[in-house]
C-alpha cells in the first residue's frame, strides 16, 4: 500500500493504558496457525487483543449490505485457540454497534466495552470460559466506519449503482468487524455477504466472478491471513480473464480499457514465480475502484483493490499491480509483526516490483524507477528531518502512542528497497535470489520482525563474515537515520538525457526546441521534478503550450505539475486543477498540492473552497489527511 503522512499524537494516558494492557500477556505462547511452529507474538501497541493468551483461529461473517443505511450487519463467529485457559478474550472495535454476544453453549456472554481511544477505538473484554471454542457477534457498522466507503451512483465511473468498498490498513478493520486487530494475528476466513441482485460482492478470497441474480455470495480464504488485509466490495463490476490464473474487475464502461492496461499480468505472475518460488493464492485478480480510492493500490489477498488513476492509455503506470502482485509473498505470506516492522512488508514488495519490472520491460526502465525512488527518498529525509522526526527516517519505526497510518512514510518502502539492494551488491544476486527464496518459504504464513528478520539474515547470508557486515551496515540501515555510506547511487543513462534537456531549458532554449522525442512518463516526472524552482511564469506557460501538461490525462505528470502552477501561481492551470482533485482521491496527489496550497492565504481559500465540494468522493483516510492540512491551525 501506498502511505504519505503527517504524524497525529495522542496522549501520553492513552500509551500507557495500551501498554499496560498489552504488558501482563506478554510472556505466553500461541499457535501462529495449523502449519506453524509456536510463536509469541511481539507486543503490538495498536491492539487491544491478547492473542498470546487466547487467538482466532478461524472468522465466519454473515453480513447484509444496506447501501440506504449506509451499514453492514449481521454476525461474526469467531473459532478460538485458547492456549492458557483464558477467562476473557480482548478484542478491537470502533464505532461499531454490538447487540449481543452468544458463546457456543447457547449462553449470552457478558461484555465490557471500555472507553474510546482516537484512532484505536474500544477494548471489547469478552467473557468466555476454558472451554469456549466460539462466539458469535451479532452487530452493525456505523455509517461513519472509517474503512468503508459508500458511494453514490454519481460518484462512480459508470453512474448508474451504488458502490462500496472498505480499506482495512493498518487498523480500520476494527470499524467493520470486531476481531484481533494486529498483523501477527493469522487466521483463515469464511463469510456470507447479501446484497441488492444487480451488484456484485466480491471479497480478499475464493469468489465468482459472474452476478448470482439474488445478491447472495459466498467466500472462503483457506490460508491464514492477518485483519487488515480482510476487504470487500460491492458495485456494479464485470470480470475478464487475463491469463491463466489472473484476470482483472472494473465498472463496464471501463473494463476493456483497465484490460488493454494490464495485458502483462500472467508474466508478471510468472516472472515472480520463476523469481521466488510459487504464487500461494491461487487466483491473482484485480479490482479496478472509483476515483475516490485513496491510495494507489491494497495487496488484498486474491484480490487487489486499484486506483483508476493507474489507467494512463500507455501502460506507463502498472508497476503498481507489480508492487501488489509481489506483496503475494512480502506482506501476505510474510507479514510484518507489528506496524513498527512496516519496512518488512514494503521495503521487500519494492525491492521485488523492480525486479519483475526489470524482468518484464528491461533494465533501462528499471533504472528510471529506481532513480526516481531516490529523489522521493531523499525528500523524504529532508522533510523529517526539516520537522525534527529524524527518528522517523530509521527502517524500524518506533509508532507506539501515534496513529499508524500517519506515521508510515516511504522510508519503509523506499530505504527499504536501498538497503536490500545493497545486500544484493554485497553477496551477488544468485545468492541474495536463493536467500530470499528461501526466506518466503520458511517463513510463509507467518508474522516476522525486525528482530527475527536480523538474525535470519545473519543466520543463512551473512553468517558472521565481517568484510560482508562492512559493505552493508545493516544496523545503520535498520536502526540509523537517513542514507548510510553504503548506499548505492541509482544511475540511468534514460535520465541523464532528461538532465541535459533541463540544463537546456534552464538557459534559454525555448520547450518546443527541446529534444523530448520517445520520452515515458518517466522521463517527464523526471524533467518536471528536476525543474523545481528554477522556472519562471513565462516558462511554464511556454512548456504549457509545447507539451500541453495542463490537459494531460496522466495522473502522475498532472500532479507534479500543478506542484508548479502552485508555485508561480499560474492561474491558468486552475480550472484543471479544480477537476483533478473533485475527482481523484488518492491521498498521495492530494498531499502534495494542497499542502503548498495551505501555505498562503490565497491559495488557503482557494483549496478549501474545492475541498468541500470534493470531500464526498474521499475516503476517510484522505479527508483526515487534507482537513490536518487545511484546518489544522484553526
Ligand atoms: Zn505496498
């Protein structure tokens, strides 16, 4: 998944009651699943539940979806494995209605909702006995359950239906489904979902892909997976296949152009297999969402949820179904321990999607990316650094106290990459490629940290040699601020050409002069980044007239764009800009331009003037994101 951030803290009460709760479990044992050995899971801060003590094992809903209401409801059985003879089971919800709890003896169980705590919700103590082996929920979503979207038929690309979707990252789970909310917790799932009989539901595991004409749909996830990756959708939704084992979803008006776009998605399958050993799925597809989705895209297990904004007309975009593709191994069969572990679940995933990408479209592209990874990384840094969270630039992130979701930047995803390039170096690719094989087979199906991923790259890597740990500083990495010495410089002959058109630019050649033929949206990020502060007014409209920015239907250029209109104030890419954010919601362009925007009062009123006729089509991860920009101060 894709995350940008500001952080939010919470009080210091709220830390030490979380701890505390969390604290007396610590020391006992759970099965991680049927194939694993024992475990004991780290103490996760974002968590109310004690699965040390006593996890779910297996979740079967029984949802009805009431798009008049804007709820879920129905119930939840949970299948428990007691380990310690537990007498209360903790679990995690938020802003859900509980109408009762009955235990498998038929009693109705007693139950204690404590107190709301902002972004974590509620402790739900559940009181059951030794021998209780489940219970069942029976409750309702609230209108307002931050990992659901409802949408109006208007607010989707084909117009004329309702539409749903949720995003369970990182601890939204809990507002639609009370449940064990932390990664390490592992469990498989079953559910019966009933809608209206012209949409169709489709869930992260085995389902049809054709309506069933009474808006009834069963689903089955077979292997364990953790709460947040648990995700629905429900809309008006046409399949074609892609391949032998893929196939893509999307509105009807759109599905002949999201297929064209990802015509490559058996070989990147393939290509991952051949990479790192077999896909464990099953089927790999990909849901193509409304505009309002807020984030590029989530590794739902089966089944991606995708942004519209990918859907370029040139396949330019699509090392984003790479990166969720590859999160089949890092993330959902290897899955970080806790939200401090993150850059376990995105460091490898893009690591891994340069490796297909190369596979697939060649090295020089993969060059392209990896380039353009550092100069995001590096303004990364810069800005943690500006805001005095250097902490926050570490691989291991310490987020106890803080909203997850704010606090996870791309240094996970891109330092992580970085550094798992520069093990490659060291050791070769031949045995980096058998080692991290390995690693996604020993480890599949189970939670790892830091701690573990360490001595496991000690264990079968490195193994003591002292030249190798020179090379690489893996605890610098780890555990240090921003780039150490090792770092690899990212080189690309493609760019340096970009390079020289900018030097051209910069002194006086006029846009239309410029050597631009052949360039990829990699080339124009590149020009447009590389141009930052060092154009005027007359420039950009020249460029404006030359390459035609402000009409261009590529998400990715418009958004480094506007960043220069905004700069110079050049009014006349307003009206386009006004369209591009009340039509897309994802968080990553929204950032970037309303911050700027936020920052005079012009630009203030203007932002949120658009903001509000906009707020409907955003989800609620970026409607918290933009109103912490826009109103924060007030
Ligand atoms: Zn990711």
């Amino acid at each position: 998944m894709n995350y940008k951030t500001k952080f939010a803290l919470i009080t210091s009460l709220l830390f030490t009651f979380i701890s505390c709760n969390n604290n007396t479990e610590n020391d006992k044992e759970v099965n991680g699943e049927e194939t694993s050995e024992k475990v004991t899971l780290a103490n996760d801060a974002h968590s109310f539940s004690n699965p040390n003590d006593v996890a779910v094992k297996h979740m079967h809903l029984d949802l009805a979806v009431d798009f008049e209401r804007r709820t879920l409801s129905g119930s939840v059985r949970l299948d428990l494995d007691n380990k310690t003879n537990a007498e209360v089971l903790h679990l995690d919800s938020r802003q859900l209605n509980i109408d009762k709890i009955v235990l498998d003896n038929g009693e109705e169980a007693s139950y204690e909702l404590a107190e709301d705590v902002e972004y974590f919700g509620q402790d739900l103590a559940v009181n059951i006995t030794p021998e209780t082996k489940s219970i069942n929920i029976y409750y309702q979503t609230s209108p307002e359950a931050e990992a659901l979207q409802w949408l109006k038929p208007e607010q989707t690309a084909y117009g004329k239906n309702p539409f749903l979707f949720s995003q369970s990252q990182a601890i939204l789970a809990r507002t639609w489904i009370p449940c064990q909310d932390s990664p390490g917790v592992k469990f498989t799932y079953s559910a019966t979902v009933k809608t209206n009989p012209e949409l169709i539901a489709l869930m992260s595991a085995e389902n049809g892909n054709t309506k069933t004409g009474d808006g009834v749909y069963h689903f089955e996830m077979k292997q364990p997976i953790s709460s947040y990756l648990l995700a629905l959708t429900v809309g008006d939704l046409e399949f074609k296949s892609l391949g032998r084992n893929c196939g893509v979803f999307a509105e009807p008006n759109m599905l002949e152009k999201c297929a064209w776009e990802f015509a490559d998605m058996q070989s990147m399958i393939d290509s991952a297999e051949a990479l790192y050993g077999a896909y464990a799925w099953g089927q790999y597809d990909v849901v193509v969402l409304p505009p309002s989705f807020p984030f590029g895209g989530m590794e739902n297990p089966r089944l991606t949820f995708a942004t519209p904004t990918i859907i370029a007309g040139d396949r330019s975009l699509v090392a984003l179904i790479a990166h969720e593709l590859a999160h089949s191994w890092s993330g959902n069969l290897v899955t970080n321990e806790t939200w401090n572990d993150f850059w376990l679940n995105e460091g490898f995933t893009v690591y891994f999607e340069q490796r297909i990408m190369e596979k697939i479209f060649g090295t020089p592209y993969e060059e392209m990316e990896t380039k353009l990874g550092m100069g995001g990384l590096k303004q990364t840094i810069e800005r943690l650094n500006k805001d005095g969270q250097i902490d926050d630039t570490h691989l291991y992130l310490d987020l106890d106290g803080r909203n997850p979701d704010d606090g996870l930047t791309d240094i996970a995803y891109e330092k992580g990459r970085f550094f798992l390039q520069t093990v490659e170096k060291a050791v070769g690719r031949e045995k980096f490629d058998a080692f991290l094989k390995q690693y996604f087979t020993e480890n599949a199906f189970k939670p790892m940290n830091t701690k573990r991923f360490e001595a496991y790259l000690d264990e079968h890597l490195l193994k003591g040699d002292s030249a190798l740990y020179a090379a690489i500083q893996p605890k610098a990495w780890i555990y240090g601020p921003g780039l150490p010495e090792t770092c690899p410089t990212p080189e690309s002959e493609e760019l340096d050409k970009v390079t020289t058109q900018i030097e051209r630019f910069t002194t006086g050649t006029s846009a239309s002069e410029l050597e631009v033929e052949g360039w990829t949206t990699h080339h124009w990020l590149y020009f447009l980044r590389g141009l930052k502060g060092q154009v005027n007014t007359a420039q950009l409209a020249d460029m404006d007239k030359a390459f035609g920015f402000t009409n261009s239907g590529n998400n990715e250029i418009l958004c480094d764009w506007f960043q220069h209109c905004i700069a110079l104030e050049y009014k006349d890419a307003y009206p386009s800009m006004d369209r591009f954010l009340t039509t897309v919601g994802r968080r990553k362009f929204l950032t970037p331009l309303y911050e700027p925007l936020a920052a005079t009062e012009d630009g203030k009123a203007w932002a949120k003037d658009v903001y509000e006729r906009a707020k409907p089509g955003y989800h609620a991860v970026s409607k918290n994101t933009i109103e912490g920009i826009l109103y924060a101060s007030e």
